[in-house]
C-alpha cells in the first residue's frame, strides 16, 4: 500500500498499527509538507501541492492507497476532492489520537476512515 502523508511523519509504531488495521504491507510513504499562506488562495497552492507529488495517474488508479490528511480542514477538504477526481473515488483516511496517559503528547492510529463506503452509504439515503 502507498501512504501519502500530509501530515506530520509517522513513526514505525504507527506504521505497524496501520498495517495491522488494513491488513496491508505499507510498501511506501510519500509525505509531502503542508503549508498554506492563508493570505492567499487556496487553489493555486492546492495545484501546486499536487503537482509536487511524485505518483502517477496510473498508480493513482491502480495502487491500494491510504491518506494521512492535513490537519487544516480547509486544505482536506479540497485535497480529498482533488484526490477524488484523480482516482475516481474517496481514499480512505488516518485518524490519529492521542494516546492516553502519554507524557509528552504521542498519538496513535485511532481507525481507518472509509470515505467511499460512507459516500457510497449516503446514497442509498437520497429520495
């Protein structure tokens, strides 16, 4: 599985808790920094985070893929609609916590978020 990391790196702990949820070999990750000036638009930094990263179209189609989204929600938001239109679904996400009890702060992997099957669920609720 390739893991795209928006997000802060992830450690060997949290790789293994992510291998062990999905049932999938991380083979790599791809974490790509994430800064937005919010005095300017979003879109044009929105493109040029994409075009930044070093995936293909195809592999974008084919290979089993897993987010470790930003922690902007604006910047999620349009990435996961980019994202979207590029692999022709919703891929799922990392939700981190916080580990309880942990001093200093460390977060592990909470879940892996389906967005497609939660897309795919709220269609069947259309009238």
């Amino acid at each position: 599985m390739l893991l795209l990391n928006f997000s802060h790196p992830l450690t060997p702990e949290q790789l293994a808790q992510v291998e062990a949820l999905t049932g999938q070999t991380v083979e790599q990750v791809i974490g790509l920094a994430v800064h937005f000036d919010n005095q300017q638009a979003f879109l044009p930094q929105l493109s040029e985070l994409v075009k930044a990263l070093p995936v293909s179209p195809a592999d974008l189609q084919t290979r089993p893929i897993l987010v470790n989204p930003p922690s902007l929600n604006f910047i999620t938001a349009l990435l996961l609609a980019e994202l979207h239109g590029r692999m022709g679904y919703f891929p799922p996400i990392l939700r981190l916590r916080p580990a309880a009890g942990s001093l200093p702060p460390r977060y592990e992997v909470a879940e892996i978020l389906n967005l497609q099957a939660v897309r795919d669920a709220a269609r069947n609720l259309r009238f």
